[in-house]
C-alpha cells in the first residue's frame, strides 16, 4: 500500500495538471466528477495528516485568516508606467525616436491586449507562489497573497522541471465580463451591493480583508511581463518570457502577437478594435514593446516610463456626464423604458446624448435623480446605459423620477404582469409607438427584409393611417408613396418591389417577423423544423410547443396568447391573402445542417456576423459562440484568435471565408 506522503504529494500533481488543463488550456481531460474524486481523496488524506500540509496545495486556496490591514510590499524593479498614444502617426512617432537610440530599426515587436484591470506581481521560489502584491505608486505596493491565493487561474505551484529558483510574474488580474454580469445578478437578487464595472469588481475583490470574500468574486488573470529572475532562466526575448510563462502554467492572453514593423503594430491595433466588444473582458487600448531585450536595455526609462513600449490608448468606454431629464419610450411588446437625456459626451469612439435606463427597477436600484452626475458606459455597438451614480456630485435640486401612469403614446393606463420588472402598455398595435415598432421590425432584415422601408418613412406611413398592420404594407400603391417626403417615382417603384420580394420567403422568417414575445430567429427556425407549416403551428397545444427546442412554458404561453387574439390572427390571415408565402414542409424538415453546431469567429469581409448566423441556422445549423468538441465546424476571418487555436487543438474543421461562402452556395436553396 503506499504511503500517504506519497499518495498525497501523487494526488497533488494530478490534481495541478487537471486544474491547469480546466481553468488555463480550458481543455479538460476528465470530466467533473472524475477531479472531484481526486480532490476529494486529496483533502480527506490531507485532513487525516495535518502536518503533511503545505502552503502551495491546492486544497489550500481559501485557508488565511481575515487581515485588519495589508502590509507594504518594496518591489525590487519598480512596476512602471507607460508612456500613451491615441493615432497612428504618434505610434510612428514612438518608432522613430527608438530607431535614432538604437541606430537601427526595431525588427520586432510584441503587440498584446492593455487589459483593463488591476495590475498584480506575483513571487515564486522554487516554484512556489511566495507572494502577490499590487502595483501601489510602482516602488511599493500592498501584500495580498492570502486574496490572490484564491483565484483558480494564479499557480499556487509552477509546472515543469525548468522553473527559475527565483521568479516575479506580472500581470494583469480582471473581472470576466460573464462573471461580472453573474455577480451582480446574484447580488441585485440579494439586495447586496452591486459593482460598476469590472475594474471596480476586480480592484475591490482583492482588497477584501477577509480571502472568503475574494474567493467568491469571479476573478481571473493574464501574466504579462517579467520581473526581477534568478540567474538560472536568460530568456532573449519577451516572446520567449511568455512562452515560458504558457509552459509553467500560467494565463497568457492568446491575443498576443508578435510583428514585423510599425504598420504591422497599427494594423493589430485597428483589427482588435473591431474584436473588443467580443472578447469577453475589457480592453482599454493595446501595450506595443519591443521584443529584443537587448534593445530594451539600450533604450531604458525615462522620467520613470520604459522608452521600449507604449500604450494605444482606445476611445474611452465610460465617462461621466450629467442627467439633464428622463423621456419614456415604448418598445414594439409595449415595454416602457426611461431614456436618459445626458449633456452630450464622447464616449465608445462617439458623442451620445441619450443612455437606456431598462426599467424603473433599475432607475430605484442606482438611486437616480435627473441632475445626478452619471457614470454612462458604452462599449462596440451596445446602446449606452448608465451604470452608476456619483452620489458625491449630487446637486442640492435634483429631482426624483416618477414612475408613469399612463402610456406616452396613446394614454394607456400601464400594466405591470405578475414579477415582471417592466412596465408595459397593453393596447397592442392600437398604440401608435407600438405600430410603428412592430412594422419596423416586420420589415427588418431578420424579418421580411423589406430594403428602403426604414423608420422615417415608416413614422410617415403610419402618421397618415396608410398603414395600421404590417398587411397594409401589402396594399400601398405607387401615388400613396409619391405624396410622402423623400419619395419620388423611382425611390416609391424600387419600395414596392421590394415589398412584392418580399412575399418569397421561409416560414422561420415569417414567425419571427411576426413579433411575438421572447420569439427570436433561433426560436422561430426551430418551431418552423418541428410544424412545418403555419396552420398546425397556430393550433398547437402549451404541451406541443414546450416539446420544442428553445420552448419553455413562458414563450409557449406567449405563442398562444398570440395566436388566441383575433386581431393577431386576421393580420396572419390578411398577409397570407396578400401572397405572403413559403414552402411547406411536413414538419421536422430535413435540412443541409440539421443537429449541426458552427462557431463564427474572426471578421467576415463579404456579410455580418448577424447575416451569416441567419444563413447558417436558415440551414438547420446551431450557432455556438465558443468552440468543443461537439463543434461541427468552425469559420475562421480575418483576426480569427483563441477560438481557432481552440478549434486546431481539438481538430474541429475549420473554413475560411472562401470557403464558407462556396458552402452558403451548395446548399442554400437545395
């Protein structure tokens, strides 16, 4: 039998291995109830043998006592800032100015994610974590070992036979935008405090003085540079560092890459720009260094700032800006939701002056007053929202926001149903907002794609009664459109063609563009697959619709309240009349990527992402936003990073845009 010295240190290495290949590859090579039982045996010999414990166990994430403060840190090389930029031709600036040091060009760079988040040192001797500090003012920062011991993706051991006897790795700890969302999910749930974004979360995370607390927070990191080393580890570039960093188990982000050039570095920068909002944490520019350390040597500092890298610096994604009144907006189902008007703010790369509030149960969370000095956030294409209040700023005359009573549009007296957050108006399309908001998105691309109808010209339409219901779009005739402002001859016979197109369509866009309740794309393809036809669909039964995919009780009473209005169904029947029309299937209809599952990453040049997931599940495919094993197959654009390293890894099938499009022509319309 072996001894439990042995058995405990054996278990300590597979238990390492399974955590590195979970929670830093995200590759795991048993399932979860396997590591439980390794874990679980691991804690049970190690409670049975107190004095066999050590620090670096990985049973011992959560074990330090709460602190009442947190000692200084002296950091042997000082954590430096770095120089900033914000335009292309200051990036060449930065260039130039090495190359008249150097007396020579800089061959390579390394360009990686500016991760916005708390920057950390962390401490191994002879493989082990020692110690983790922050950043501080550069020269001395605060002992947080106990909180940073807590955090899955931090090694508690390094991996590997190579390690230095002596190691400082620095990095960058952050927030997950899913974990974050989660957090204050779970916290608005509790009536707990909710954080503002995730540097917030993360910052405050690790100055909890109790580890238990951090333990809870959703915390991960990305190592990024080298510190002070022992003499036993001569790496001759950054490049090599980070490989090292990958090999010893650390977080590396995957986006970093090493380039040829100046352009190559403002290139990098531009395609991570269109990648932010996707990336799954925030981003607040990119870091640029020159890869040769003898390089670095030769430039040095200046005025405490490395001459060998620079900081792009993106438009900023949040700013504070001050809450000037509140309108209320109907939405297509009804839903009210408060608008805020802002003094007019650069923020996300443009200038804003309206930020959605959601709803009135967000407006008494945040505490807003109309007067209040807001923080508004907006980041890629996402509306932008206020995230929280700067409650110091508080002028002494700001005013409360009153919940209304009636509908802004028609006068409605509002409704709210049940738990329901929202507010609504229930006077359906006799609403006039709610009309227009059910037409346009009839006529969206998603829906109808009806090209020229846009929200101006629909305000026209239905501002002079020439449409009530999406079936009188069906009915308009040339002189209707010829009287309406921007409409000449052409720009009215180009419309109506468009409409007559627009009858040849698929059952999945025709229920989606119908508008009912919580029916997105997905949902309407796969109730068109299991009924095949309208008529059997509209007559379905609450048990019949749950049994399909995506289908709950929710959506399936949404279906048949629909389809149990009169006025509902005579707008189905009148489009039907008009020659709206489809193929009919008999239901569960074999189609080129039916039980299929793609990942789209990377940047498609010739559609959408939206369009091309439309076109996919139009085939019967899945649309997935991250690779597994049960991946079919991956399209790969431009920029193409973690989730096409992640598809080679696991050896899913991966298409370039060439390909996918050759695709999209074999089988659309087979």
């Amino acid at each position: 039998m072996m001894e439990p010295e042995q058995e405990i240190e054996q278990l300590r290495e597979q238990v390492r291995f399974h955590l590195h290949r979970y929670h830093v590859l995200d590759d795991p090579e048993i399932a979860d109830v396997e590591f439980d039982l390794l874990f679980d045996r691991l804690v049970e010999l190690e409670n049975a043998n107190p004095d066999l414990v050590v620090p670096d166990s990985p049973t011992q994430r959560v074990g330090a006592e709460p602190s009442t403060e947190f000692d200084e840190v002296v950091h042997a090389i000082p954590m430096l800032s770095l120089d900033k930029c914000v335009s292309g031709d200051e990036i060449k600036a930065w260039q130039d100015r090495c190359v008249r040091i150097l007396g020579e060009d800089i061959l390579s760079y390394v360009c990686e994610p500016k991760i916005d988040g708390v920057a950390v040192s962390l401490l191994y001797e002879d493989g082990g974590l020692v110690r983790a500090a922050t950043r501080g003012n550069g020269e001395v920062g605060e002992d947080i070992t106990s909180n940073v011991r807590t955090i899955d993706q931090v090694p508690l051991r390094l991996l590997g036979v190579d390690v230095p006897r002596s190691i400082e790795i620095r990095g960058e700890i952050y927030m997950p935008l899913a974990g974050f969302h989660a957090y204050n999910a779970r916290a608005m749930k509790s009536g707990e405090k909710t954080v503002v974004n995730p540097r917030n979360g993360a910052a405050g995370s690790l100055r909890q003085l109790d580890p238990g607390v951090t333990a809870q927070r959703p915390l991960s990191v990305f190592c990024y540079a080298m510190g002070r080393c022992s003499d036993d580890f001569r790496p001759r570039t950054h490049a090599d560092v980070l490989e090292a960093f990958r090999k010893w188990g650390c977080c590396v982000n995957p986006r970093v890459e090493v380039v040829e050039g100046c352009e190559a570095c403002i290139v990098y920068i531009e395609r991570l720009a269109q990648e932010r909002a996707s990336l799954g944490y925030e981003i607040d520019g990119v870091v640029l260094k020159a890869n040769d350390f003898s390089a670095q040597e030769r430039l040095g500092s200046v005025t405490r700032k490395p001459r060998w890298a620079m900081a792009f610096k993106y438009p900023a994604e949040e700013v504070t800006t001050i809450i000037t009144g509140v309108e209320f907006q109907v939405g297509r189902t009804g839903a009210i939701t408060p608008v805020a008007k802002l003094d007019p703010v650069f923020v996300g790369g443009v200038t804003v002056s309206n930020a959605t509030l959601h709803n009135m149960d967000e407006i008494a969370r945040l505490g807003i007053r109309v007067g209040d000095a807001v923080i508004v956030h907006r980041a890629g294409d996402v509306i932008p929202q206020v995230v929280g209040v700067v409650e110091s700023r508080r002028p002494a005359g700001a005013r409360r926001i009153p919940i209304p009573r009636k509908c802004p549009a028609c006068g409605t007296v509002l409704e709210k149903i049940g738990d329901e957050v929202v507010v609504r108006c229930p006077s359906g399309m006799t609403c006039v907002a709610q009309r227009k908001e059910a037409i346009e998105h009839f006529a969206s691309r998603s829906g109808m794609d009806i090209e020229g109808l846009g929200d101006k010209l629909i305000d026209q339409l239905v501002d002079q009664e020439l449409v009530k219901t999406p079936a009188d779009l069906y009915q308009l005739r040339g002189e209707d459109l010829t009287e309406l402002d921007r409409m000449g001859a052409k720009s009215s016979a180009n419309l109506l063609e468009s409409i007559r197109k627009s009858c040849d369509t698929t059952l999945a866009r025709f229920i989606h563009a119908l508008g009912i309740r919580e029916v997105g794309e997905a949902t309407a393809i796969a109730l068109a697959e299991r009924f095949g036809a309208l008529e059997p669909l509209m007559a379905a039964t609450l048990d019949e619709l749950t049994e399909v995919e995506d289908v709950g009780p929710i959506v399936a009473g949404n279906l048949r309240s629909f389809f149990d209005n009169s006025d509902n169904n005579e707008i189905v029947l009148a489009l039907v009349a008009a020659g709206v029309c489809w193929p009919v299937t008999d239901g569960l209809v074999n189609v080129p990527c039916a039980g299929e599952t793609w990942v789209l990453t990377g940047t498609l040049e010739s559609m959408s992402r939206g369009e091309a997931r439309t076109r996919l599940r139009n085939l019967g495919a899945k649309v997935a936003g991250s690779v597994s094993p049960n991946t079919t197959r991956v399209v790969a654009g431009p920029g193409a990073g973690a989730k096409l390293a992640r598809a080679e890894v696991l050896e899913v099938p991966v298409l370039s845009e060439t390909d996918f499009l050759a695709f999209l022509r074999n089988h659309e319309g087979a």
